[in-house]
C-alpha cells in the first residue's frame, strides 16, 4: 500500500518595485534553508486575496501594495512531509509594493530577506521552478510597462 497523497494549496505574492528602470523582488530567506516568495494557506474562509495580504504582512510586514493582474502563476511540486505525500501547488500574484519598509515577522520561520533585481534574484532563489515563475512574471512586467 503507498503513502497517502495529500493536496495542498497556497498563495503568495511576487513583492516588486521599479528603481532607476530596473524591477526589484522580494525574496525571503526560511530558516530550512530556501529563498522564494512570501506565501501560506488560506484560513478559516478566506478569499485567496485575503490570504495573500495576511501572508506578506505577516512574513514581512508589508501592508501597501497593488495586484497587478488577476492571472495567477502556479508552482506544482510533490516532496514527502511527515510520511505523507503533499501534491502542492502555489499561485503566485504579481504585486507592486507602495513601500519598500520590509521586515522580518516571524524569526522563528524566516532569518532574511533581499530586494533584488531581476539577475540577482535569479541566482538567489532556490528552485528551478521559482525562478521560471520569477522570469515569467518579469517579462509580464517589462511588457506592461513598456514605455
């Protein structure tokens, strides 16, 4: 008999700001070890966009910021927690951040976050999958705001 497959679902936010025509990211750094996005589940009956605004202020304080589209980027993965199979997925929402005041929140999950532009940020963030979304949702940006 194989290991129960569960499915989990969260949501998260691609923090961005322009500075001297360039896009910078927030990454956060967990205490496991990985930088990516900020992110988490839904509680209770939560909207997905009241999950997302829960998550970034609680993983870095952020309270100001604009969703850019409605269309989500979703990461897939599977890896095994506890003896069980999780079938992830995380939907990621471009978000323009009004202030750039970060900070950590919760020491005890997350040890540093980065501001980086589009090259750093490629090279911090810990999986192939992350950084594909990050260069997605970087040439949305610069086809957005062509000018």
């Amino acid at each position: 008999m194989g290991k129960e497959i569960i499915k989990d679902q969260s949501y998260g936010l691609i923090p961005f700001y322009k500075e001297d025509g360039r896009y910078l990211y927030l990454l956060i750094h967990h205490r496991t070890g990985h930088w990516a996005f900020p992110k988490g589940h839904p509680e209770k009956d939560e909207t997905i966009f009241e999950t997302i605004k829960r998550e970034i202020y609680e993983e870095t304080g952020i309270t100001e910021f604009e969703i850019i589209s409605d269309q989500g980027l979703s990461d897939k993965y599977i890896f095994e927690k506890d003896g069980k199979i999780l079938d992830k997925t995380v939907t990621y929402y471009l978000g323009k951040v009004l202030n750039t005041d970060a900070k950590i929140m919760r020491p005890e999950e997350i040890v540093d976050y980065l501001w980086l532009d589009f090259d750093q940020a490629s090279k911090k963030i810990s999986h192939n999958s992350s950084a594909q979304i990050l260069k997605t949702a970087n040439n949305f940006l610069i086809n957005l705001y062509k000018k």
